[in-house]
C-alpha cells in the first residue's frame, strides 16, 4: 500500500474515533437533558460521512483501483495529496466553526464557515478526478518479446 | 473491472461531487446567511450521498471484486446489476429533485417520492439477488 493511502486510511481511523466520541458526547448529553450541544450534530454526521467513510473509500480506492499505466500507474498524486489536505483542513474548521457559528451568528466564524465548504468542496473534486481515470477494464496484455514466446 | 461496474463508479463519483457541492452551498450559506432559499436541496444532499455515492460505490465495488462463480470468470447474471443501476439511479434522481421542483411549482404530489422508495427497494433486492451466490471464499468450486 502506498504512503498516500496509508495517510487517508489512518486519518480516516482518527476521524471515526473522534466521530465516536462526539457521538457518545451527544447522547450522554441527551440522556442527562444537558443543552447546548445540538450544534455539535451536524459535525459528528460530517466526521462520520465525511471523515471516516468517504476519507476511507479514498485511500482503498486510491490503493486497489487499476493501475492507470505502468509509467504512472497511480497518475498525478498532488491530486490526492492536495485532496488530503483539504478535506481534512476543511473538516477540522467545520468542527470549529459550526459550533462557534451557532453561538455567535453574523461573526467572523460565518466566514470560517464558508472557507471550510470551500475547502471540503475542493477536495472532494480533486479525489474524484484522481480516480476518474482509474476507474476502467483490464488493461490489453502487452505483446510477448521473442525471445519470450 | 467490468462494464457495469464502470457505470457504477463512475455514476456514484458524479453523485458525490454534485452532493458535496451542494453540501458546500448549505455550509457556506449556514455561515454567511445570504440565499435560504439553499436548504430546498438539503434532501438532495442526503440522497444524493447516502444512495447515489456510499450505496452505489459499494454495489459496483462488490460486483467487480467478489469471488467469481467458476474457474472460467463467470460472475453471474449482470442483468440483475443493470437494473440495480437503473433503478438506484431513477430513485435518487426522483427523490432529488422532488423538493426543489415542488418549490419551484409551487407544489407537486408526493407520489414520485413513494416511486423513488420502490426503486430503492428494487435495487437492494437486485443487487443481493446478484450478489448473494458471490459471497463465498474464492476457489470455491460451483
């Protein structure tokens, strides 16, 4: 497994626990009739969707998926490292942001909140043009050599 | 990687960029509060990523890499994916656009959001009626 997938893969472990976590917060803080903590829901279904499930999609498809020629058999990875970066930037903004945004409406955290969409936006673009051209058939045998035949 | 996978893929990473893209509007406008009119595509968002991507991808993932019926490749009746495929995508298209149109008509009948539940319905049914001989360690013989 390449060092590209390796970083999606593992960021995408950290990102479910911190999902998990969050989650549990939420429903202790249902349970104990604690307030204040619905702004924090929309993050946790975007660490869950976001962070763990797609982020993990990436890395196994970014592994596994046909190799797009033998030169360059994964193509240009400053897509899947700039993809990288941005959604794990944009994620970690979000998680800020939103809640902050919700305390403080009309703040500068609205603006936080409009560079993390574009960052999250950005990145998912730039993971599905990584694997566009990776998603294809069998590649034809290259002919034999003569002497191998 | 076969055909039908292809479409499948393929199908599911459009659905994930037009469904993060719309995520994005909604995040942006959540934060800077300036078209509320956005939040008609909030259904659109969750379909369009909970089906149309994370449902989709896994079905062309799985017809492409569960063990094959036979030494010979066979992988089964791929007609039961194709309508998997159709039937997927006619329910998130339905289930999409049903919001934001009846917003725009001023209103429509819920009908085509029962159509876009049956399709759903009919997917899963295909897709694990192609799937289910496939679940087996591979070098199984048939």
């Amino acid at each position: 497994m390449q060092r590209q997938a390796q970083f999606f893969i593992k960021t995408a472990l950290v990102q479910l626990i911190a999902a998990m976590l969050l989650g549990a917060l939420l429903l202790i803080g249902q349970g104990l009739q604690l307030g204040g903590l619905g702004a924090l829901l929309p993050v946790y279904y975007h660490l869950l969707m976001l962070g763990w499930a797609t982020q993990l999609i990436g890395g196994v498809a970014l592994w596994m998926f046909p190799p797009l020629s033998r030169e360059r058999p994964r193509g240009d990875e400053r897509l899947g490292w700039f993809a990288y970066g941005a959604l794990n930037g944009g994620l970690l903004l979000r998680a800020v942001a939103e809640p902050a945004n919700a305390a403080e409406p009309r703040s500068l955290w609205g603006i936080a909140l409009a560079l993390a969409a574009i960052l999250q936006v950005l990145a998912i673009w730039a993971l599905v043009l990584a694997l566009w051209p990776r998603v294809k058939g069998r590649a034809p045998a290259a002919p034999r050599r003569r002497e191998e035949a | 990687m076969p055909l039908v996978s292809r479409f499948m893929i393929r199908t599911a990473l459009l659905h994930l960029a037009l469904g993060s893209t719309i995520g994005g509007l909604l995040l942006a406008e959540k934060g800077l509060g300036l078209l509320p009119w956005l939040w008609l595509l909030r259904p659109s968002h969750i379909h369009l990523l909970l089906v149309g991507w994370t449902v989709q991808l896994a079905c062309g993932v799985a017809v492409w890499m569960l063990p094959r019926l036979n030494a010979a490749g066979d992988r089964g009746n791929l007609l039961l994916v194709w309508v998997c495929y159709g039937a997927l995508n006619g329910g998130v298209a339905l289930a999409s656009l049903h919001t934001p149109l009846s917003a725009a008509l001023g209103g429509l009948p819920a009908w085509p959001l029962s159509v876009a539940g049956l399709l759903y319905a009919l997917a899963a049914l295909a897709a694990a009626g192609h799937a289910w001989r496939r679940v087996r360690p591979f070098g199984a013989g048939g």
